[in-house]
C-alpha cells in the first residue's frame, strides 16, 4: 500500500479498493473512511492531516466538533438536510443540501446540528488541517464522453467511484497512465488534472485538496 504522508502531496498514485475501506457504526448510522492521511492516522486520535469518508445519516442530531479542521459536506442520496452552524463568537448560519451540486464548507470546531429533510441521507465529507484547502464536486458522467478534471497547481485529487452499477467500470487516464475502478473505489490521484471516462452512464464524486502555501 502507498503510504499517503501528512500535508504533502502524495508521491504515486494509488487505488483503494471497496473491500479495504474501514466501516464504523455511530449512533446516528454509519461511516466509511475512503481515504486518511498519513497512513495510520485515526479520527479517535486527530492526528490526521486529511480525511475523505461517506456516511449513511439515519436520524437528525448534532455533528461531532473537529477543533482545528475545515470540513466540506455534500449530499449523495435523500431528500437532504439543514445545517444550523454556529462558529465560536459568530451567530448562527443555517445551511440546506438538498442538492448533489450543494456543497456546505464550515469550520471543524463549530458546533453544527444536522436536521433530516425527508428520511435518511447519504453524504461525503471531506475534512483539511490547517494549511490545506479543498472542495467536493459531483460528477454527472455520460456513456463515452470524456470529462477533464483540473484543479490548482499544487492539488491533487481524490476520485470516488459511489455511482456504478455492479460490474461497471470507470476508465481514468492521467498522463501515459490509466486506471480502473470499479463501485466503491477510490483513486487518489497526486495530479492537478485527469480525464475520466466511462462506458455507461453513472454518477461520481471527486475531492480535490491543495497547500495554501
């Protein structure tokens, strides 16, 4: 496995398959961690540099507070949810994702509750230390018809393969490189820029994380 290191970018690409992401129970359902940083590094300790999960959200309660990261939330099934963020020293901001194009960015050690729309929710998170910065974008992936993704120079990306019917394929071409995952995958791609393909039509989400300096 590629040792993923702390705010650097990583040196070699890597595929992280379905079957290797771990699953965690919580009260309010379930979380898979796609991808951390470093190797290792566990949310219990908060020592990692950077976090990429999904989770299934069954009821409405308040979010866990993640002192000294920013996070970014969005929607991947259901109806949707509010957030009402109140940041230390700051009035409330209430936020609704109902949308895979919303994407919520709030501060890690805000104290966030989450109201359910219309039933239970599928969302990603991606969480950055202090010297990153990041974002979340759905992908709408069209039979054989190649999206080019692009971020900042100094970023990279993380593409997660949540979309596909079983037995499906994508088809990632990145210089003279090409990879493939399957449903549940995860590339982490230490490229500013790919282009994706796809033989059917599916839906994607993709990271990307960058230095601020």
């Amino acid at each position: 496995m590629v040792n993923l290191t702390a705010n650097a970018k990583p040196a070699c690409a890597q595929v992280i398959p379905a079957s290797e992401q771990l699953v965690t129970q919580w009260a309010g359902g379930e979380t898979r961690q796609l991808a951390i940083a470093p190797a290792g590094a566990t949310v219990a300790a908060r020592d990692f540099h950077w976090r990429f999960s999904t989770a299934t959200v069954l009821q409405s309660g308040p979010f866990t507070t993640f002192d000294g990261y920013q996070r970014y939330l969005a929607i991947r099934s259901g109806a949707g949810l509010e957030l009402r963020v109140t940041a230390p020293g700051a009035p409330q901001h209430r936020m609704q994702l109902c949308s895979v194009q919303h994407q919520a960015g709030f501060a890690g050690a805000a104290s966030t509750e989450a109201t359910l729309l219309d039933g239970p929710v599928r969302d990603i998170n991606l969480m950055l230390s202090a010297g990153l910065q990041g974002g979340l974008r759905a992908l709408r992936m069209q039979a054989n018809q190649p999206a080019f993704l692009q971020t900042v120079a100094s970023g990279w990306w993380l593409i997660y393969a949540d979309g596909l019917s079983q037995g499906q394929q994508i088809q990632i071409q990145s210089g003279a490189q090409q990879y493939s995952l399957a449903c549940g995958d995860v590339l982490v791609l230490p490229e500013d820029s790919c282009t994706l393909l796809a033989a059917a039509d599916c839906d994607l989400v993709a990271a990307w994380i960058a230095a601020t300096r």
